[in-house]
C-alpha cells in the first residue's frame, strides 16, 4: 500500500511540475492592459450565431486542459491546398492569404499545387443557390487527409466552390476537423463575379479571417464569447464582417502560449499587411494592441 501511495504522489508531483511548466510558457505581456481594448459583444439577434448555437465560449484555464495541438520540431509547417481550377486572381487572393497566414502564426506556411475537385465523388456534390456545392466535411475527413506532408502541423483546403458541412446546411464558409488537423474554406461567397476593386479587398479580408479562424481551430481553440473576436463564430457576412480579423486578449494569450511566437513582430507584420491592401479597421485595431504589447 505504501508503494502504492508514493508511486501516485510521485505522479502527482509530476503533474504539477509539468503543469507549471505550461503555465509559464506564456508569452503575453501586458495581458491586463490588453483586456483593455478588448470590446464586449452585443446581446445576439435573430440570426447571429451565438442565437442559434448558445456556446460557453473557453476559458485560458480551460484551453489548457485540453492539451492543446501544437507544434514540434518535425511538425510545425502549415500547409494550404487549393482544390479545383482557378482564374489569375483567385489565385492572386490565395498567394496573400498564404502570406498573412504566415504572419498570423508566426510560422512557414506553404501554397500546395491545386489539386482537382474531382476527387470529390458525385454523391458528395449537391445543387444549391445555382451551383454545385462540395461537401466540406468529405473534404476534411477523406480528401485532405492524406495531403498533409511529413512536417505539416495542419493543412487547410481552399476552393472558389461553395461549400456545405451536411444535408441540413444551407452553407458554410470554413470548417476544420480538430483531430485530423484538415480544415476547409471557400471563397465563394466572399466575392462578386469579377473582383471589382472595392469588392477585392472585401473579398481578402473575408478570406484571410475565415483561414486564420479555422486555423486557430486546428490549434484547439474554441468560439469566443468573451468579446468581439477573430474566433466568434459567424452566421452571415454581417457578422463576418463586424468581426475583427484580430484575437482578443483571452484567443490571444491561447494561441501566443501554445506557438510562443514573437507578438511585437507578428503584430508589426499584420498591421503593415492590412495598410497595404487597405484593410484600415483591422489595422487599428491590431495597433491598439500593438501598442499595449509595446509597453
């Protein structure tokens, strides 16, 4: 019996020192301050998601209790891969997305070469709203599977065909699979027939938060509730779009702990992204917390 105790205190000892140690890997400064600028959400209305999908949202302690996907020394590439065929500037939307995702994680992030939609099987297709759908779980479940590399930590599909998650499902802009580190998004219902200039930007800002959004989701983190945040979840394009493509300080201590990434340089990257291809809200609001983190 005693050897019995000593070996689980010794266990539990263990678990302690090793839950230290995770607890000080965190890598964001300032966090109070930061808590600071982040903004409360609003009561939802018909049709927001938080309406339909009442969620708990996931505390940083919670985060942690899940043993979080994260990268290794052999894993720690991200890899998106676009499906089906596309014009020059949808592939032009894709080459920036890869570049912000970069910046987003901190990480090298690769452009795979296209692969063909027709690896998607007919039973798995479907016509709605005037055009064929794809199934999006198909796709993170079977497709995308097998397409991930050696040292990819993730892999997201990318498409200009719209998407749905299951027969109930009118639509859905992203999905991700958080076991099969797959995750899948369109563009579909970013853009207009010809990317008119105004609507290019819309288009990229759409695109770039929807890829970080399920990203971050293949690194375990859950829909926020705390504020207005890249990870609420998204219903509609009003909501899309009145979301901010940056993390709120809880999202953002999750993601900074588990990649220890650089916040000052990440921060730097992001925000100079967004001034180039006008995206003036998101950079104010990334230089606010920039500036916090600065101090």
């Amino acid at each position: 019996m005693k050897t019995t105790l000593s070996f689980l205190a010794v266990l539990l000892l263990i678990s302690c020192i090793e839950e230290k140690k995770r607890l000080n890997k965190i890598n964001v400064p300032n966090y109070v301050e930061l808590a600071a600028v982040d903004v409360k959400m609003c009561e939802p209305i018909d049709g927001d998601w938080l309406k339909q999908h009442p969620e708990p949202g996931q505390t940083f302690s919670e985060y942690l209790q899940k043993n979080p996907v994260t990268i290794t020394n052999s894993k720690n590439v991200i890899y998106l891969q676009p499906i089906g065929t596309f014009t020059e500037k949808e592939n032009k939307m894709f080459l920036l997305t890869k570049e912000y995702v970069g910046y987003f994680f901190g990480l090298k992030t690769v452009l795979l070469e296209p692969i063909s939609a027709d690896l998607i099987p007919k039973e798995k297709k479907r016509m709605l709203f005037g055009g064929e759908q794809l199934d999006a779980s198909y796709i993170i479940q079977t497709v995308l599977e097998d397409k991930l590399p050696g040292d990819g930590i993730v892999i997201m599909g990318l498409t200009a065909q719209d998407l749905y998650p299951r027969l109930d499902w009118n639509f859905v802009y992203g999905l991700a699979s958080y076991t099969k580190h797959t995750a899948v998004t369109s563009m579909n219902r970013f853009k207009d027939s010809d990317f008119e200039e105004g609507n290019y930007s819309l288009c990229l800002n759409r695109l770039i938060k929807t890829a970080a959004h399920e990203i971050t989701h293949m690194f375990t983190v859950a829909h926020c509730t705390n504020a207005y945040c890249l990870m609420n979840g998204v219903n509609h394009s009003v909501e899309l779009d009145q979301h901010p493509n940056a993390l709120c300080s809880v999202c953002l201590a999750k993601l900074s702990w588990n990649l220890e990434f650089d916040n000052l340089k990440r921060m730097e990257n992001m925000i100079s992204f967004c001034k180039r291809h006008k995206l003036d809200s998101d950079a104010l609001i990334l230089h606010k917390q920039y500036t916090i983190l600065k101090q």
